[in-house]
C-alpha cells in the first residue's frame, strides 16, 4: 500500500515529465500547496493521456468519468497514487468539482470535434480543457478568496491554452484536429491545404498573431488580479503566466515554424523570468 507521500511523488515526476514550465513556476509554493498543485495536475494529465493516447479513448474516458464520480462519492477504493494524492487535497481545500467534471467534459469534446468555426468557439473549448485548471488551482493558491478571482483564473487558462494551439498547429494535424478558427482563416486568406502543407505564409503568420494578441490580452486580465492572492501564490502565478506567455516569443524566434519544430523557453529563460517577478 502507497503512503500518502509516495503517492504525492508520483504525481511530481508526472508534471517534471510532462510539464517542466508549470513545474517550475509552482516549485516556488509552500509544501502543502506545492503537492496539491502535483496532484491536480495529475488528474489532468491522466484525462488528457486517454484522448490522446488510448487504445479505446470514448470507452476509457466513460471509465474514468465512472470512476470520478465514485471518488466524488467516497466509494473509490484509493489504490492509485493520483486518486489517493487527489482524496488529501480535497479534504484540505474547498475544491471547486464542477471544474473537474468541466475538464472530462472539454477532453470529451476532443473525441467527437476537430474543427473550430469561430474565436468563441475556440475560447469555449480552451475553458472546458484549461480555464478549468484555473479554477480547479484556485482554492489551493488563494483559500481564503479563491471566488473573487474565478475571472482572472479562467482567463490564465483559456491564455495558455489558446498558446498550447498555436505551439502545436503541427502536432494536432497530425491528430487531424485543427483548432485554427474557420472565419479567421478565411479572413487571413489560409487553407486547410496550406495547413496540411505546413506552408508558414505571410497570411498564416498574420492569421497566427491574431490569435496570439487575444492569448496575450487574457495574460494581462488574469494578471490585474494578482495582488489579490496570497503573497505565497503571487510569484508562482505571475510566474507560470509569463514563462507561458513566453513561448508565443518562442516560436516567433523559430520564424513561426509550428509545423517541424516545437518551441519551448529554455532552464535560463525560466530562470530570468523568475529572477524579475
């Protein structure tokens, strides 16, 4: 049987595998809030992993739905490091469920649609599978007043989601999922073709900074609330807000080649922006 504490590492060395920028800006937490923070993100990969990733997704991801409602029922044998990690943060927080069961929902949405008609329909999806993170950190990051800042923590999710978009425009057509709206291309003058392609035009750059403008308008409304968090919460979340925001630079250094290369902010980049907050 897993201790507590081992179940907890287990779910450090998934967001040090997966996530390195997110594991970095939250290193800077308390412990208590540092392993809960471990243990969300847990979940979140794990859901994330059976759209992406399973053998029978649709039926996986009905599975897991059963048995979050089972956890949610205390009636979930706690056999798992994630569901034993996740049963302690749920009793030392008032964690805000439906942002779980929000989060199934957008991963669902994943399985039955790979294409986006419209900026809001993009902005909707990146909340079911983001801004949903946003308000499932809230109550760990700010306890005492995690309400008050629902708005600024949907907005830091739907902004790093939307980047996670365009950082991977080459991976996710691969999957046959594009996630570009169909109106901006049509306006900026790019084609599914050309996407297929991985042709970086003139118009795809334009069409790409377009969207990066509207990631980088919700950086800077999730931020006008930061100095209603705990001052222990502060520096990690600015944090994680800028080394996100800071792969939009990233790939704008790589010349917008989304297609063959995927941007990432390097350990000194990390670094400096942590050496600022």
């Amino acid at each position: 049987m897993k201790t507590l504490e081992d179940a907890y590492q287990d779910c450090h060395k998934i967001i040090n595998r997966h996530s390195k920028t997110f594991s970095k800006a939250f290193s800077l937490l308390p412990a208590a809030k540092r392993k809960a923070v471990w243990a969300i993100y847990a979940f979140c990969r794990s859901v994330d992993d059976i759209v992406d990733e399973g053998a029978n997704p649709h039926e996986e991801l009905a599975e897991f739905e059963k048995q979050f409602e089972l956890f949610l029922n205390q009636e979930l044998p706690l056999e798992q490091s994630m569901w034993l990690a996740l049963d302690d943060v749920f009793k030392k927080f008032d964690v805000n469920k439906q942002a779980f069961t929000d989060m199934i929902k957008g991963q669902q949405m994943d399985l039955v649609k790979n294409r986006y008609y419209t900026m809001e329909e993009v902005e909707e999806y990146s909340y079911y599978v983001a801004g949903t993170v946003g308000l499932m950190l809230l109550p760990v990051l700010a306890p005492n007043n995690h309400k008050q800042l629902e708005a600024g923590g949907k907005s830091l999710g739907t902004a790093m989601q939307i980047t996670n978009i365009l950082r991977d425009i080459g991976e996710d057509i691969q999957r046959g999922r594009i996630y570009l709206p169909s109106d901006l291309m049509d306006l900026f003058g790019v084609t599914e073709e050309q996407i297929k392609a991985s042709e970086v035009t003139d118009s795809f750059i334009e069409l790409w900074e377009h969207m990066a403008t509207r990631a980088e308008d919700l950086y800077k409304l999730a931020l006008e609330s930061i100095e209603y968090y705990p001052i222990d919460a502060r520096m990690p979340v600015k944090g994680a807000a800028y080394m996100y925001r800071a792969i939009l630079n990233s790939v704008r250094r790589n010349q917008y080649q989304v297609f063959t290369t995927r941007s990432f902010i390097t350990q000194e980049e990390k670094q400096n922006i942590l050496s600022q907050l």
